[in-house]
C-alpha cells in the first residue's frame, strides 16, 4: 500500500517538475551599444533556452521600446527569423541618443495542453547606450514584471542578481523564479533533467536574488497564476499562467588586449 | 598623532575609491546646422562648465573649443568646410575625467537638412530603390546626369561608410567588408554602363 501511494505521489510530482521550463525570449547582440557597435540586433523567441528546444512564437501582440518616459512599438519592424529551428521574429535597432532602453514583449496566449493553461510571458531585456545608465531601475507598470534591484546589464559572470516580483504593480510574496541559462552553442550536459532548471523564491517582499555564474544570457521567468481565464482550443475557459521574465547578458572576464567582441 | 594618520588614510582611501563610479559621457548629434554636445555623468546629472574640445580625427589638431552651459549642453556650427574624417568632440570634466564622441561622416550633412536630428542614424535616404522598381516596370529612366551623379555619390559613399569607419579606427578592414564595397562598386558601374547603352538605343 505503502508503495502504490509513493509511486502515485511520484507521478503526480512529474507534471509539476519545472525542468524544461518555457521562456519568452529577447536577446540582444549588444544590450551595451558602444559607439563601436551603434546598432543591436534584437531577436524574440519561444524556447526552453537551456535543453535548446525552440516552439514557434507567433507575431507578438505587442513589442515595445521603452526610453525617457516614453513608449514606441517596434511591431513593425520585426521580421521573420528562426531560432532552434523554430517561428521567431528580428529587428536592428539603433539607438539614436545615450541612455537605456527596455523591450518588452507580450506574445499571444500560448496554449499548453501539458498544463491545462495558456502560457503568457511578459518579457523583457535592458540596453544601455553610449554610456548612460539613468533609469536602468525604472519599472514599466507590466501587468506582471521583474523589476531589476542590480543593475541588468554591464555585469560579469558571477554576478549576484535581484530583482523583484511584480503583479498588476504589487510585490508578490513568495513568488517561485524560474531560472536558465541560455546555452545557445548546446555546449553544456545537464547532469539530471532537476539541473535544466534552477528555482529561487522570493521573499515576503517579492524580492529575489540569483548569482549567476557562467558568462551569457539568463533568464528569470516569475510565474503567477493569472486573475482572469482565457478559452482553450475547444472554447472552455482555462486558467493563465502569467510569467514576468527578464533576460540579463553577463560578460565573461576578459584580460588586457584580449577583446572577444571586436 | 596616530589618529589623524590613520584619518587621513581613510580619507584618502574613501577619495580614490569614489573617483571610478564618477565616469563621464559625451554624445554629439547634429541638429540643423549645428553640432549640439550634451556632457553628463552617468546618474544622469550635467557636466555643467566643462571644456568641450573639437577635433579633426584625420589631423588630430584640435578646430575648436568651447565650455558647457549649466544643462551641460554646447551648440556649436558644423565645420565647414565639412571634415572627411567626422568630428571627435573630447569632454574635459577635470580630474581625469574624459570622454570622446566621434561624429561619423555619415552622421554629418554638409547642407542641413530640416529634421536632421532625427535622420542621426537614418543616414542617407534611399531613392535608388524606387529607381529599382521602375526599371522593373520597363517604364522609361528619368533620371538627368545631375540625379543619377547624385544617386552613385550616395551609394558609394553608404557602402564605404563601414571601410572608413574602420580606417578611422585604425584596424584591419574586414575583408568580407571590402570585397562586399568591391562588389557595390562594380555594381554601380554596371547600371551606369546598362543605363548608357539604353540611353543611346
């Protein structure tokens, strides 16, 4: 009897492993544009970043830049691209003065019969140009957000991150973060399918931290249930996993005279 | 008499800990005739009252100076004649902080045009394009010797952009680059050939 439940509470636990996590992605090729490298490419995807399994990302509903205050859609600019074989979307972006740019992107609904819901990821990745970083803290007002405590760009690998967890403007309390580097090249193994994905929560503020310690591109998706339905594919009404995610870009160390990039 | 020693070591450790995190920015753009500097710190605060120097790159002899005004902003004509090198605006914020912009020449008209600000990265406009597709109409060519002059000048000149760039950095060319400018040239010599031999026809 003993073992019938364990192997029954076994099962139950496999649908809720977070490895092979979902990620909305945006990554830049140079989220700190230089004066030697004046524009970026901005590349929006669909993926379990870390395994490389790509899922076909429709035209988002929306893609904005954020700068100064002020909120311009890129919708238009984007062009059909493919990443890990897979629907994906690019634009070059060149930033015309100094300062920081958020994207953000909110794709379509996404429905996963796996879990029974549709998947929303609010994504979001931050520039900086020409050396000014005011307002790299700025929160945006999503309807759910990672709002960056440490600075989400210029930093090295090992760096500690904290962000904080935001839903419809409130902290979320305890919120569970996903988190995944994005092995672009397939160059690592994940000793176990527990290893894909790594877990941190947030504390009674929302507020989370998270050192990473490879140079590249990670991710931290929040994931909330929504506080509204949406139809499934045969028109019932499903519950709404809202993921707040945010993209950070870390260098490696790099000696004197010694320049990956140029 | 130990105390104030070890004072002073704190201060001074305190001091120099502090002068990194204050990095200066320059930025330069053109704004109708003028060339508008704008010198911050990266807080966003002006540098208000500093030297601002200008530069002719290919010379590196300085055309022009001025100071910041107290929204650590300058206004200053477009070189004229126009530089072919571009213009290195170099901030002087005292203590050892200093920044540079390099103005490209392809950041720079000669003859301002009325939203220049804006077309800052738009860089020269495209009217070959719809050249293109008359061409692929089979519609006649209305182009003067004046227009056609104008329109290689901008081509030619859009597609080396990249190869001064980097002679101006003083780095090895890429050489995809240079046979991708190659290959744009003799291109361009090719339409103006074919436009020639349909002319006389």
């Amino acid at each position: 009897m003993k073992k019938i439940l364990m192997t029954l509470a076994l099962l139950f636990c496999i649908p809720h492993s977070p490895a092979l996590a979902h990620f909305g992605m945006i990554i830049a090729d140079h989220p700190v544009v230089t004066q030697d490298s004046r524009e970026m490419q901005l590349t929006l995807s669909f993926s379990h970043p870390f395994a490389g399994h790509g899922m076909d990302l429709l035209k988002p509903r929306v893609f904005d830049v954020y700068f100064d205050g002020k909120t311009r859609s890129l919708l238009g600019d984007l062009e059909p691209a493919r990443v890990m074989d897979h629907q994906a979307w690019q634009t070059m972006f060149p930033p015309k003065r100094p300062g920081v740019y958020q994207f953000v992107m909110e794709p379509q609904p996404y429905w996963e019969p796996a879990e029974d819901l549709s998947i929303i990821h609010y994504t979001k990745t931050v520039a900086c140009a020409f050396g000014s970083e005011e307002d790299w803290d700025r929160e945006l007002g999503l309807k759910t957000e990672i709002v960056p405590l440490s600075r989400p760009f210029g930093g090295y690998a090992g760096y500690s991150f904290t962000g904080q967890v935001k839903m419809n403007g409130q902290p979320v309390p305890g919120a569970e973060v996903e988190v995944e580097y994005y092995d672009r090249d397939k160059a690592y193994e994940a000793p176990s399918d527990v290893h894909v994905t790594y877990v941190v929560k947030a504390d009674p503020n929302g507020i989370f931290t998270f050192s990473c310690p490879r140079p590249g591109w990670w991710g931290f998706a929040a994931l909330n249930k929504g506080d509204f339905t949406l139809k499934d594919p045969q028109g019932n009404e499903k519950d709404v996993e809202l993921g707040a995610v945010l993209w950070i870009e870390l260098a490696p160390w790099t000696k004197n005279g010694d320049h990956p990039r140029e | 008499m130990i105390k104030p020693l070890w004072m002073t070591f704190l201060i001074l450790f305190l001091t120099a800990g502090s002068a990194p995190a204050h990095r200066v920015n320059v930025f330069a753009y053109q704004d109708g005739d003028a060339v508008e500097v704008e010198a911050s710190f990266p807080g966003g605060r002006p540098c208000v009252d500093c030297t601002v120097a200008f530069i002719d790159p290919a010379t590196s002899k300085q055309i022009r100076s001025g100071r910041t005004d107290a929204k650590g902003q300058l206004r200053v004509p477009v070189p004229a004649p126009p530089l072919p090198a571009g213009l290195e605006v170099v901030l002087e914020a005292g203590q050892g902080h200093r920044a540079s912009w390099v103005l490209l020449p392809e950041d720079m008209t000669p003859s301002a045009e009325p939203d220049s600000a804006a077309g800052l990265q738009a860089g020269v406009p495209e009217p070959e394009i719809k050249q293109v597709q008359t061409l692929d109409n089979g519609n006649s060519i209305t182009l003067d010797k004046g227009e056609l002059v104008t329109l290689i000048d901008q081509a030619v000149s859009r597609q080396l952009a990249p190869l001064k760039r980097m002679l101006l950095k003083e780095r090895e060319p890429d050489p995809r680059n240079i046979v991708g400018s190659i290959g744009y040239l003799v291109g361009i010599a090719g339409i103006v050939a074919w436009m020639r031999s349909r002319r006389k026809a």
